[in-house]
C-alpha cells in the first residue's frame, strides 16, 4: 500500500481514534510526523507522544488528551496543503487560525512551527494543517 499524504492519514487516524474514545494510537514514524507531535504536545493537543522501534520502521505512539468530561482537546483537523493543490504563504499572509484560538502547522525553511512563531520569526512556507 502505497500512501501518497501521509500528514492527512495521520490527521485521519488522529481524528478516528478521537472519536472511538481511544486513549492513544500508533502511526508509522517518519520525521515530518515526529515534527507535527512535537507542534501539538507543545501547543497542549496532545499529552505526549514517544517513538516505538520496530522493523523495518518504527512506530510513533501518540497519548491523545480529554478534558474531564470525555470531550477530545482537537475538534477539528483540517489539511491544508495537500500534495494536488501545494499552499504557501508568505509571512504577512499567514492568518491565525480561529482568531489564535487554533493551531497552524507551517513547513518553513528552519523546520515546521506553529502559525504564531512563523509570523513572529518573519517566516513563510507551505501551510500543512489547521487544528482547533
């Protein structure tokens, strides 16, 4: 099986774990994706996420976070750039996503950072994903 996105299958296996009320999942690792997990623990979506080693490639496990009442911390993830149709942004034009309510996920030459430290940096780049 081949996979042609697999940021949007990482935000898919995310968002149906979520709404299965499991407490973690795992996905194959891939350094993109270790990136995203550090993005959304340091952002409070998620409460942790570690890497697994397997053959032939690891495993990345990712701790989901609920609030008391069973509601999941991410209500919506939306993939922006996908590999059809590529979204870029210059610095000016990278907006906060729901008012800074939500998180934006943007590929810049210096790594993947949130839509907050992209504007501050001054840093352009592809617009991966949205999350509130």
């Amino acid at each position: 099986m081949s996979m042609t996105d697999p940021i949007a299958d990482l935000l898919t296996r995310i968002r149906n774990a979520h709404m299965a009320k499991h407490d973690r999942l795992d996905v194959p690792s891939s350094k993109l994706k270790v990136e995203i997990c550090r993005l959304l623990k340091q952002e409070g979506y998620i409460r942790n996420f570690r890497l697994i080693e397997g053959t032939p490639i690891g495993s990345l496990r990712i701790l989901l976070r609920y609030d008391q009442r069973g509601t999941p911390a991410i209500s919506h993830l939306h993939r922006v750039s996908k590999p059809g149709r590529r979204v870029y942004r210059g610095a000016d034009a990278i907006r906060p996503v729901r008012n800074g309510l939500g998180l934006g996920i943007i590929s810049t030459s210096q790594g993947l950072v949130s839509d907050k430290d992209a504007r501050e940096r001054r840093l352009g780049g592809e617009v991966l994903c949205e999350i509130w």
